[in-house]
C-alpha cells in the first residue's frame, strides 16, 4: 500500500464540485462511564476502570449516566440543534474485539440534537455556514494493541490485546449535512469546523477536548462531482483523522485521488478508508461486506429518554457564550491589536485575561502579565500558565498596587513570586517579605543627600540643563533603599535640590 | 427429620424461626437427598454444600442474635443456572460458559443471601433458557418427578424437578415465554411471572430484554407469594426495573376471598388445541370458582392469534444481539481452529463448537428478523402485535378482575418426542406467551392430573400490570378450593422418587 | 414458501458470526423455511396506525448520577478470559496477513 496517483489540486477544484461531511466524534469529560460507574480516566493501568457492564459480562446491564444525557443535550443546543422531545437507545450490531458486548449502544431513529447549524471563520475572515443534521450518543469502544509484526499495525500482526478502559466513555457522535460550496477551502473548512467543534465543548467544559488523546475525532467523508451535475458522487470516509492538519491533508488528498481516478474514467469505490499521519495519505479499508448491516433495534435493558422543557432550558441556561463571538467582543472592548490578541488566543488566556479585566485591571496589563511574566514563569517551571497557583484576583490587586504607587515593578514581580510560592494573598506576601514603598520623604531626601555627596558634579550638570545626569544618582539612591521607593519620586526630588 | 422435605417453605421458616429446627439441619436434609437423587432427575447442574451450609450457619447464628432477616430465613433454594452467582459456577446450560465462575453477583442471589436463604445449588435449563423442556441443556434434560421418562417443562425444568422431587422447598425461575408457567403446570408444582420489572434483572443471563423476568418456584402459592416478596423491588442497576412496590404478596395470599371475584375466559384459548384431560381440568376449576360465587365470563382478544408468531422473532431478534457477547474474548469458551486463523475465525468456531443446534437457529432466525429489508416486516410488525395484545388485554380487564386459561396445551410429553421439531416445541407456549409480550403477570396452579395420563394439569391465572397481588388472590382462592377435595397439595400424589 | 436460501442461511451465519458446514446450511434452511412460513402471519396481523411497543410497561427517564463506582480488579477482570497478557485480553490477528 502506497501513495496513489493524484491529480494536482488545483486542476481537481477546477475539474470538480468538492461535497464534504464530516462525523465528529466528542469524548465526554464526565467523573463515570456513559452505562456504569467505571471511571472516565485516561492512561490508568489497563482493564482497571472496568466492571461487568462495561466488559460485558453476561447477566449485566446498563444505566445511563444523568450528566452524560446533559452535556449532549448542551452540545445540542450550543450547536443550534432542536432537541428530540422523546429519544431513544438501539443497538448496532456487529462484531469486533473492542466492543464488548459485540454491539455497540448508540443512538440511531431518535438521536437527542438534530437540525442545527454553526458558523465557520476561517482565517482570512470568510464565513461558511456549516448545517448539522444530528448530535447522538453513544458508548466509546476499548482500546487495541497489536503486537508483531514490523509496525505494531493491524497489518502483519501476529496478536492482539484489548483494554477495555475505554469501552463505555461517553461519546457524542456530531454529523453534519453535506457541505457544498467550499471548493477549493473544503480542506480548510474541514480542519476549522473541527477546531470550532473542539473550541465549543471546550468552552463548555463537558470535554477535555484534546485531540492527542482522542477526545475528539474526525471522520471525513469527501465525494466530487462534475460541476453542474445533481447527484452526488460516491464517498469515502477517512476514518479517525486526529489532528486539525491531518483533517486538512486528508480531505485535499482524498479530493487529489478522486479527482485523478474520476478524470481518468474510473469510479470511486464507496469504503472507509483510514488516514497515514506519517506519511500522508489514505489507505483502503477492508471491505466490510456484512458490517453495512448493523442491525439496528431498539436497546430493551433503556427506556426513552424525554428530556422536559424545562430541563432543555436549565441546560440552555448554563451555556456559555460561542467561543467566536465572545472573541469578536472580547477584541472590540480590549482594543488590543491583532497580533496582540492571537498571543493572547493562541496562548489559551483568554479566561484568564477577562477574569483579570473583570477584577479590575486595565486590558493592556493583564495582556501584560499573562502573556509577559507569567507565561516566562510558567515555561521555567515548566507548567502550563493556566495552572499557575495564582488567580487573576489576584494578577489584577497586583496591578492595582502599582497603579496606586504602592508597589514598584519589581516588587510587584516578587509579590508575584511571592504568590507562587504559597505566601499567600497580595497583601500577605507584602507583609511577610516587608515590601513597601517608603513614602517617608525624610528617609529618602537622606538617602539623595549621601548620594549627590558622592557625585558632587551632578546637581552642576543638572542647573545646566542636562537633566539626564539624574539617572546616576537615582540608581544609586535606589540601590540604597533596596528598590523599595517610587523612582519618579527620587527624580522628582533631585531635581527640586538643583534649583 | 426426614419429614422435612415434605414441608412447604413457609412451613419450614416458622419451625426454623421458633428454633424448632435450625436451617442448618433443614439445608442438610435437602442437600443431602439433593445429592441422592439428582442421578435421576438432573436437575441441578451443580451442587456445594460447603457454601449452603456456611450460609445455613450463618442463618442460625444471626437467628440466635434475635436477627431474622426475611420471612424465609434459613430455608434453603435452588437457583436456576441463568443467574450470576459468584460462588458457583453459571453457564446458562451451554458449554459456551462451561466452568465460568461470573464475577458478581445477580441481584436476586444478593437479595436471597441477605434475606438468609442458603443457596443449594444450581438447576438446569435449556441451553440460554430457549426450550420447553430441557432437552436443550447441553448438560442433558432433567427428568420430571412424577414420570422419569417424561419432560419436567422448560426452560426452568431443573428448578420445577427440584421442587416438585422435594430436592429443594423453593426455586428461582426466570419466564421469557413460560419457563416458569410451563414447568410448573407439567410437574404439579406452583410458578409464577411477576408484571414485568418486578423483579430486577440484574444478573441473569440475558435471552430476551425486553420479555425476561425472574420469578419464584414452589409447591404452595403462599411459598411462590414470600419468594416473590423476597426478590422484588427497585434496583438501579436494571434500568426497567419498577420504582414502586407492588406490595406484600404474601398479604395477598392470606387475605384471598371469592366475593365478588369476575374471571375471564379467553375465547382464542378455550379450544380443542388443549389436551381433553387437560380441558378437563379447566373446566372444573371453572366450575370450582361458578360453585364459590364467581362471576365468569367469556373475553375476546383477537390478537392472541398472532402472539406466537411475533414472539419468535422478537425473542430471537434480542437473543441473536444478546448473544453476541459470546466471542470468546473475555471469558467463556474458546476454540481455535488449525492453522493461524483470526479472531474473527477463532469467534466463528467457538460459536459453532460452544452453541446447541436450537440456540443456533434462533441466531440466525433473529438476525434474520432484524436485517435490512425485512425489519419492518418481521420484527417491526411483531412490536405491533405486542400493542395489539395490550389493548385486548386493557379491554378484557375492564370487564374482568383476571383471566384464566389452561397453562399449558398437554401434559408432560415424552422426552424425544418433539425434539426434533421446532415449531411443535414453539406451540407449547402458546398460553403463557401473552403475558410476556404484554409484560402483565401470570402464574400457574395445579388443577388436577389429567384423565387420560395421570399426569398434572395447571390453571393460569393472568392479571393486569402491577397487579400481581391479584393474581396471587385467585391463585390461593383456587388453591384453597383444591385443597379441600384433596386434603393435601397436589404433589403429595406424586410416587416417591426415592424408588423409582 | 419463503425466501431462506441456502446462500441467504450462509450470509446471516457469518453476520451473527457461527461457523456452518454445508450439511448445516441445508438443514437450517429447511427448518427456518418453515419457522419463517408459520411466523410470517404477523405481517397480516396489523392493519392501520399502530406504535410500536419495545418496553412492555412504559417508562421513561430513568438515569443513574454521574458518580464513580468501584471497578473490578484487573485480576478479576482478567480472571475468566481465555488467554491474556500484559494485563490485558489477549486475542488472535484481527487481520489476515497481506
Ligand atoms: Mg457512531
Ligand atoms: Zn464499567
């Protein structure tokens, strides 16, 4: 198995009409699995968050998880879905080493969202609206490792093993309508849905949202059609694309492969197909003649479930703003500068620059600290800056020391560090490690008196107009007070003894 | 005390509750004539009696801390081999799960231990309880008391040859389609189907979903009526398990009186597709109840007509999905073929070598069922059914308290006679199959032994929804009229197994 | 007569993964000819607008909290599998090698 041939992308966008849809699969950050108590834990030791329902021992059998059924309803409404007044379980049938009980729980005639829409920004600032047909839920399979063989693939191995840690993680299975119209951004489309997908239930806290570890996938299904013509052209479906790049190259090449084969007079096998990270390209999956028929039927061990108005608008409630729109906001009442901004969006402090304004700070010194010293902190402790032990409470009372006098730069650094450290609030680590302003100008007036002693020449420099000559005295004033005074204040008083 | 074999459950909780007798003396007696003769009935698939006389000990010792735990503490039960059981190994009478030791415990068992019933051990079934007769078993057919060379009912024949040969006072059933009902009626003992989720179903070993439920075996109503009391009641981990109590059964039994008492004949099961001896006693027990002051009328409910015929493929749509965890990977047998097959090949064999030829057919006849294509036809048509019997039942319970039928079409029939015959085997559950789809309970109580065979006959009783207290009203008011023709309960006419 | 073919009874074998010789075909098929002619009566059994009924008594809603539980060991987990390693299940190539 290799790279096929392809046709260069330009002439395939040319050539043909680009349809994509894309199945986003959400992993659900809940404490217990979607049918039994296991824990939802990643990297455990394997077949330790298992039990008999969700390794499916014979006589066992579900319940559903209340929080589960909320946050799909959630990612529903936050997707502008309509939310299915009576829902149900089914089972698909078909068998598999991971899927314990040889169906898989899921949602089929009545998922819980459907009908909804989100719009897409990509980064030139071109919108695509992106229509949602269905929001369902679902059991995660557990996990497969196949040893021997050269790769630790599924091909050549010479065994395999399963844990089943996995198996029972809730799942919310987002599948869109077919996407016309994006020609030759459809890789890119493709790649920003599933970032906006990740950024929303992120947002929402009803996932971990990280796509190394699977938390959120993508299933890409890209078919072409001449330009014109009605019916659509047979799909693929790349299986698991796992990273934002990965979705991008995998739908241009998959539209590269069709293309070519298409021009060429072939027709498109409809098969799954799975993705080479390393080497970039899709592979033909191996035809499942009977899993088309997965065999459907209602689950009987779970009733329906008939979420009430009113619970869909408690959920509604709790949801927080669409992560694009509190951007747009956000940047407009900040006035930050583009590049400014996506430091700050890129760096994932966004929460923590608005808590930091909302306590009172000025937008531009929280940018500062967040991005500034706290970033450079939290890289030499090699933690990530949201985990910091410091709260944006606190960054803004900082700030505000400053802004008052009360606090230099670089005592406000060491109060920082201060906080780190476990001192305590501000206030506290002001006191502990004596660092205040000395505001009595006698003290300092002696302090000028001993430097403009040692340097006799200055105050003559100053008379003469050269008012920079200030600057050696000031650091050595400083120096003496241990930095804790208002360098403009020094200045401020120099310049008085020169008149 | 070899007496004590003889006595009803509730006989022996009373002596066992005054100290007269200690459940460890009474668990001895069973497991002890459970180990002589269960050679000639195979009705248990395995015995311990270190776990039944640990638990009878324990029974004791917490009597004589003043602790009596249920109604039937110290007085020891058979479990039908469908339940999990986590110190005893559970195979559901297939050798696919041969020697497996289940890693928790069943709802039911759990209630049973903490009520202080010693568990004797574990009886036979059909293979993944389809059958009705026990033939299916892959461990061999048990063989009924009254005639060893007949079937004792199925699935549940283990537990109704257990009861009705006094190898144990009481048993757990489970009824998808009368596995309770059908045993109980061929073997002269007492069995009942509790409204569906009832009783929790946590732990048993799945045939179909949506038509299981765990019921008890006995020799007396009142026996069946404490089981059920014991075993009931909400459990979060089966999720159509009932939120509210039904109430005391045993009540019910107690305070049962004929007053005013309106009984139903089904029309579409009052014909000559029952045995004449078992006819028979059907309309004697009809007779009975006109003589006691019922009122009893005639009640059409036309759909029954369909009700076998949507229950195979409902039954065996879920059993093919149920089933499907037999794959050989997490526990249960394996069987690798020659060669370097794959998994995928390893679970087609351990499939073909683990399943009977019946559980086999039911397989492929429900994935059949559920394929594209024919769906909506077969196994959405069936679900329809269901509604349609609903509402003829709504209808015939507007009119009447309960329904009655003959439980089952005949007798004991011979084992091997119909074996070999599917569709005949699918007949015998003709009467009880209602229920099921209905999710209504039903129970049945001896009423006779048939002229032509000597054999035992059962009434069915069939009560609306969560109104199993009902059921358990008429059945004793029958039971009671019974009992003053014959002195005694039916299974004292049965010959004693100790020498046949 | 209905449509069970052999071919078909060997389709719906490998679906529901069971391993079937030929003699095994032709016998189920004969019997699930007959099965299916007796039960496909329900199909006439229902005329007009009727749901469906997949729980026999009607429930809805019925949830368990999102609270953790305790887990099997993996000792225990492990305990009735036919074969593992490594602490997990250990099965046959899922694949065929290319
Ligand atoms: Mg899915
Ligand atoms: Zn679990």
């Amino acid at each position: 198995m290799a790279k096929e041939a392809l046709m260069p992308y330009e002439q395939a966008i040319e050539q043909f009409e680009v349809v994509i849809g894309l199945e986003v699969h959400v992993e659900l950050n809940t404490k217990s699995k979607m049918f039994c108590g296991c824990a939802n834990i990643f990297g455990n030791e394997p077949n330790t968050n298992v039990c008999p329902i969700c390794i499916g021992l014979p006589g066992s059998l579900p319940a559903v998880n209340k929080k589960a059924v909320e946050s799909s309803i959630a990612i529903g409404l936050a997707l502008g879905c309509q939310i299915a007044p009576t829902g149900r379980f089914s089972r698909k049938n078909y068998f598999y080493p991971d899927l314990a009980k040889n169906f898989q729980t899921s949602q089929y005639d009545e998922p819980i969202a459907f009908e909804g829409k989100i719009n897409i920004e990509l980064e030139d600032g071109v919108v695509f609206e992106v229509l949602i047909e269905r929001a369902h839920m679902e059991e995660d399979a557990g996990k497969l490792t196949h040893i021997g063989g050269a790769t630790g693939r599924i091909q050549g191995a010479e065994y395999s093993l399963v844990d089943y840690n996995r198996a029972g993680v809730p799942l919310v299975e987002i599948v869109t309508k077919p996407v016309y119209g994006a020609g030759a951004r459809a890789p890119e489309l493709a790649a920003a849905y599933v970032h906006a997908i990740r950024e929303i239930v992120k947002s929402m806290n009803v996932s971990d949202a990280r796509m190394e570890r699977g938390n959120v996938r993508c299933d890409a299904n890209v078919s072409l059609r001449p330009h014109g013509q009605a019916k659509l052209g047979t799909r693929t479906e790349t299986k698991n694309v796992n990273s934002l790049r990965s979705v991008e190259n995998a739908v241009r090449y998959e539209i590269q492969r069709q293309a070519h084969i298409l021009a060429n007079g072939g027709t498109i096998t409809q098969e799954t197909r799975h993705w080479h990270e390393d080497r970039g390209y899709t592979s033909a999956g191996r035809p499942k003649s009977d899993a088309d028929d997965y065999r459907y039927f209602p689950e009987p061990d779970l009733v329906p479930v008939q979420p009430s108005l009113a619970w869909i608008e408690e959920i509604r409630a709790t949801l927080p703003e669409n992560p694009g729109l509190r951007r747009k906001r956000l940047m407009e009442a900040w006035g930050f500068a583009e590049l400014e901004f996506r430091d700050v969006v890129n760096s994932d402090l966004l929460d923590q620059v608005e808590a930091t304004v909302a306590a009172g700070a000025a937008p531009q010194a929280a940018r500062k600290w967040w991005t500034g010293e706290l970033a450079r902190l939290a890289n030499s402790q090699e933690v990530a800056v949201q985990d910091l032990s410091i709260t944006p409470a606190q960054v803004a009372k900082i700030q505000q020391l400053i802004d008052s006098g009360e606090l230099t730069d670089r005592m406000a650094r060491d109060v920082v560090a201060g906080v780190l450290a476990g001192e305590g609030d501000p206030e506290a680590v002001i006191e502990k490690r004596g660092l205040k302003v000395v505001s009595d100008d006698g003290a300092l007036i002696a302090a000028i008196d001993e430097a403009l002693a040692k340097q006799p020449d200055v105050l003559e420099k100053i008379r003469e107009g050269k008012v920079q000559a200030a600057g050696a005295v000031i650091g050595a004033v400083m120096q003496a007070m241990r930095g804790q005074v208002d360098a403009a204040r020094v200045r401020e008083l120099i310049l008085e003894r020169a008149k | 005390m070899s007496d004590l074999i003889h006595k009803s459950a509730s006989e022996l909780a009373d002596l066992i509750a005054s100290k007269s007798v200690s459940s460890q003396e009474v668990t001895s007696a069973f497991f002890d004539r459970s180990v002589e003769l269960n050679p000639k009935t195979n009705s248990y698939l395995y015995l311990n009696r270190d776990t039944a006389i640990a638990a009878a000990k324990a029974a004791d010792a917490a009597l004589a801390n003043g602790e009596k735990l249920s109604p039937l503490h110290g007085v020891p039960i058979a479990v039908k081999d469908n339940l999990t059981t986590t110190d005893a190994p559970t195979t559901s009478g297939s050798k696919i799960l041969e020697g497996w030791v289940p890693q928790y415990d069943a709802t039911v068992v759990a209630r049973l231990r903490k009520a202080g019933l010693p568990i004797l051990g574990k009886t036979n079934m059909d293979e993944f309880a389809m059958g009705s007769s026990t033939e299916y078993s892959a461990y061999g057919p048990s063989k009924n008391p009254w005639d060893l060379t007949r079937i004792p009912g199925g699935s549940g024949g283990g537990s109704s040859s257990a009861v009705s040969g006094h190898l144990a006072p009481i048993a757990i059933g489970s009824d998808t389609g009368g596995s309770i009902r059908f045993p109980a009626a061929v073997t002269g003992s007492v069995g009942a189907k509790p409204t569906y989720g009832a009783v929790s179903r946590y732990g048993l070993i799945a045939l179909a979903s949506s038509l299981d439920q765990i019921g008890p075996v006995s020799n007396t109503v009142l026996d069946s009526a404490l089981l059920q009391d014991v075993i009931s009641g909400h459990d979060k981990h089966d999720s159509t398990s009932l939120p509210q109590s039904l109430g005391s059964m045993a009540d019910a039994v107690r305070s049962a009186d004929v007053k005013g008492l309106r009984v139903g004949v089904v029309k579409q099961l009052d014909s000559d597709a029952f045995q004449p001896g078992v006819k028979a006693c059907f309309d004697d027990t009809i007779a009975k109840l006109v003589a006691a002051g019922a009122e009893v009328v005639t009640v059409d409910c036309p759909s029954f007509e369909y009700a076998i015929a949507a229950y195979y493929l409902i039954l065996p749509a879920e059993a093919s999905s149920n089933l499907a965890k037999f794959d050989s990977v997490r526990f249960g047998l394996r069987v690798t073929p020659d060669g370097n097959p794959t998994i995928e090949r390893v679970m087609a064999a351990t499939r073909e070598a683990g399943f009977g030829p019946e559980v086999k057919r039911r397989i492929i006849l429900g994935t059949y069922a559920l394929s594209s294509g024919y769906y909506d036809a077969y196994y959405g048509s069936a679900q329809k059914v269901r509604t349609l019997i609903q509402q003829d039942l709504a209808k015939a319970f507007s009119q009447v308290d309960v329904l009655l039928t003959p439980t089952a079409p005949t007798t004991a029939f011979k084992i091997g006679e119909k074996v070999n015959n599917p569709l005949a085997m699918y007949l015998n559950d003709i009467a009880t199959i209602p229920a099921n789809l209905a999710g209504i309970p039903g129970m049945s109580v001896p009423n006779g032994l048939a002229f032509e065979d000597g054999l035992p006959s059962g009434v069915q009783i069939l009560a609306p929804a969560m109104q199993d207290a009902q059921m358990y009203r008429v059945g004793s008011i029958i039971e009671q009229m019974y009992l003053a023709e014959w002195g005694a309960p039916l299974i004292a006419q049965a010959p004693k197994l100790e020498v046949l | 007569m209905s449509e069970i073919t052999p071919d078909l009874v060997r389709h719906l074998a490998s679906l529901s993964r069971i391993l079937v010789t030929d003699e095994e075909v032709a016998t189920l098929a004969g019997e699930l000819n007959v099965i299916v002619d007796s039960i496909a009566i329900v199909t006439q059994a229902v005329k007009g607008d009727v749901l469906a009924t997949s729980h026999p008594i009607p429930m809805a809603n019925v949830f368990r909290e999102d609270v953790v539980e305790p887990s099997l060991t993996q000792e225990s987990a492990l305990s009735a599998a036919p074969d593992s390693a490594e602490g997990r299940f250990r099965v046959a190539a899922i694949l065929d090698e290319e």
